[in-house]
C-alpha cells in the first residue's frame, strides 16, 4: 500500500508538472522558436526509464545485498550470540509494528549493520562479525533499533522512489536542453545531429551531479529520523553510546558495497564540498542531536 501511494503521488506530480509547462506555455514558446518536442510524450518516456530502474533495485535489494556483502541468514541460531540476535530483533520488530526481519551477518571487521527490502513485513537486518565482537549487547541493541527504524520509516521505499523521481525529470530536462540547442542553435531540422546528443549527455552529466545532492541530503535527513526510532527503541542513552563508539573507530576502513552505503549505520566521514554528497550525517551532529532531544 505505501508504495501504490507513493506512485500515486509521483504520478501526480509528472502530471501536474506536465499541466504547469502547458499553462506556462512552455509548449508555445518552444513552437515559436523553431523547437517540436512533445513535452507530455518525452514527459511519460522519461518516467517510464527513470523508474524502472529504481524500481527493480528496490525488489531485488535483498539478493543483491546478500550476495554483495556474503552475509550469512541465520536460519535456526548456531550459538547463544545468534539466538539473542534474532530474539532482540524480533522484539524491535513487534514493538516498531513490523513483520520480523531476515537476520543475518556478514564477514566484515569493519563495524557496520544495515537493513534493505521493498517490503516492511519482510525486510533484512544484517550486522557485521566486527560489530558483534567489539560492541556491547546495548549498542549492538541500538544499532539494531536504528536499522528497524529505517524499515518501520520505509526509508528503503521512499529513498528508492526519489531516486526514481530525480532520474525522471534529469532525462526529461537534459533532452529538452539537448532539442533546444540542436533546433536552435544548430538549425538542425532533420534527426538529431552531434549538437543534440553532446549537449544531452553534458546537461545530464552536470542535472546528475545537482540531483544526486537533493538525494543526499535526504538520505542524512532519514538519519536523523532513524536514530530518534532507535533511541525510542533501545533508549537515548544506550542509541548515544553505539554512535559514540562508532565515532570512536571513524578511521578504520568501511567495506560495505557502494550500493549500500545509504542503508549502513554509518559512512567513511566525507570533508569540504564532499559532504554534499555524503548519505550519512557527520557522527558528532547525530550525536549531538540525540543530547538535545534528551
């Protein structure tokens, strides 16, 4: 249900952006100088594309995350460590009014946790060997309350079809640039000639870069959301102590795979203009706001 609301208002939005470029007379003023695109055509092909490809990241996040990170599900616990992970998951996941996750680890030092999946009811909660054998069961506790936030929050849903709205409007805005200047520019009245597809991949390039900040800056947003549930979840205290203790190993390296940097608990620290582009909030800043909700 949460996704067919989320594409309803999606669709709402490429149709109300469609009737906005009518009213402006954008149609007109590109008629008028030369430019024939048919913006509501170019409008729905670059939705379908742009879509798509989110969409099927999204159902296929936890093969892909399984396979990528070699995390082990824990069908049945081996240990009393793995009988008390999947018995603390399963009661955040009944307290966050979740169905209960897949629990799994994967081989990593590093100290890391992450949760993916297209559905809440049926999400997957992995942590890193490393995590488990240097953190204490409270912060590993909140660690874990952190990572059911995100499912609970459908992080995974909504960070997955902003992306797909963001890669709609930089295909359809690129080409429009593209159309223009090989129309009018170039006086290219026949196909589309090299003005039109240099131009394309430029202002693609460069719309890429711009999107990819809005879509950052979102995901640290959904930071901060996940550890108010964390700490709703394990307490603000013990929710403080796992991002101090992550804080503590910053400088050692993070392996998780680039696809899923966003859904970790935790980033390499970005400096300078390099934060833009971070998913993560610096460490110290969610610290700090955890103190000041109290």
């Amino acid at each position: 249900m949460r996704i067919l609301l989320f594409l309803a208002t999606n669709f709402a939005v490429l149709l109300v952006a469609g009737v906005v470029l009518n009213l402006l007379g954008f149609n007109s003023f590109m008629a008028a100088n030369g430019v024939d695109l048919n913006l509501n055509a170019l409008l729905v092909f670059c939705a379908v594309f742009g879509f798509s490809g989110s969409l099927i990241s999204l159902f296929l996040s936890k093969w892909m995350a399984k396979r990528s990170t070699g995390t082990r599900i824990i069908e049945q616990a081996a240990n009393a460590d793995e009988q008390w992970l999947l018995s603390t998951v399963a009661e955040l996941a009944k307290e966050a009014g979740i169905g209960m996750p897949e629990v799994g680890i994967f081989p990593s030092q590093s100290s890391n946790a992450f949760a993916t999946g297209w559905n809440r009811n049926a999400a997957l909660v992995a942590v890193s060997a490393g995590l488990l054998q240097r953190f204490q069961r409270d912060e590993v506790r909140a660690v874990l309350a952190h990572e059911i936030g995100h499912v609970a929050n459908g992080d995974m849903i909504t960070l997955t079809l902003i992306q797909g709205v963001v890669n709609t409007f930089v295909l359809f805005f690129s080409r429009i640039i593209g159309h223009t200047v090989d129309r009018v520019i170039f006086k290219n009245n026949q196909g589309y000639g090299i003005g039109y597809w240099v131009t394309t991949i430029i202002a693609q390039i460069v719309l890429s870069i711009l999107a990819s900040m809005l879509v950052k800056w979102f995901s640290r947003w959904r930071e901060y959301r996940a550890d108010a549930a964390g700490a709703s979840l394990a307490g603000n205290t013990a929710m403080i102590a796992a991002l101090q203790r992550l804080q503590a190993e910053q400088g050692l390296p993070q392996d998780l795979p680039g696809e899923l940097t966003a859904f970790g608990i935790s980033e390499q620290l970005k400096d300078g203009a390099a934060r833009l582009f971070s998913s993560h909030p610096p460490l110290e800043k969610r610290i700090a706001a955890l103190q000041q909700a109290g």
